[in-house]
C-alpha cells in the first residue's frame, strides 16, 4: 500500500466521519487507478454527508470513466440540487457544464 494512502487510511481512522478525509481517500485510489474503491469512497462521503458539494464533480467525472454516463448525469443533478441550495455558483455552473457535456455523450 502506497505510503500516501496509508497515512489517509489512518487518519480515517482516527476520524472516520470526516468528509475532507473521505473525499482524499477516494481521490488517492483514483490516482492509484482503483477505480472501484475510489467509487466506494464517494458512495460513503455521499451517505455521511450529501452537503459536501465537492463530492459532485468527481464522483461524476468518475462515472463518466466508468461509461455510466446516465448515472454520472444523475449525480450532476444532485450536485446541482445541494450547489443551489448553498448558493455555491461556482460549484453550480462547474456541475452544469458537466452535466451538460455528459448528456452530449448521449
């Protein structure tokens, strides 16, 4: 086990409901090219915390990796759901593009 992820592992650990921890373990097995793990990671960010609006994007862009593209439109729909209902503009038209490309795959 790569080193990096070790020490997420463990802090995970330690605090097993943080969300900025999930969302770095997730990213870490994405950058390992463990597609699924990076996927679970996201499934339980997305159950411990649904507010965390930066789960969106890469959860979606993931599935999109995955030819889920009717799941990963799905997620950007949530995504844009949470964004409006924090007012995070940013994260609301950066989701929007991303549905919007997706669909294009259609």
């Amino acid at each position: 086990m790569p080193d990096r992820l070790k020490k997420l592992l463990d802090l995970l650990h330690e605090s097993p409901t943080d969300s900025f921890i999930l969302f770095a373990v997730a990213k870490e097995y994405e950058n390992l090219n463990n597609q699924e793990e990076a996927l679970n990671f996201y499934v339980k960010l997305f159950e411990l915390n649904s507010a965390y609006v930066g789960l969106y994007y890469h959860w979606g862009k993931l599935l999109e990796e995955l030819d889920q593209t009717e799941k990963a439109i799905e997620v950007y729909s949530l995504g844009i759901d949470i964004s409006l209902k924090l007012k995070d503009a940013h994260a609301e038209n950066e989701l929007r593009a991303a549905k919007y490309n997706c669909e294009l795959l259609l």
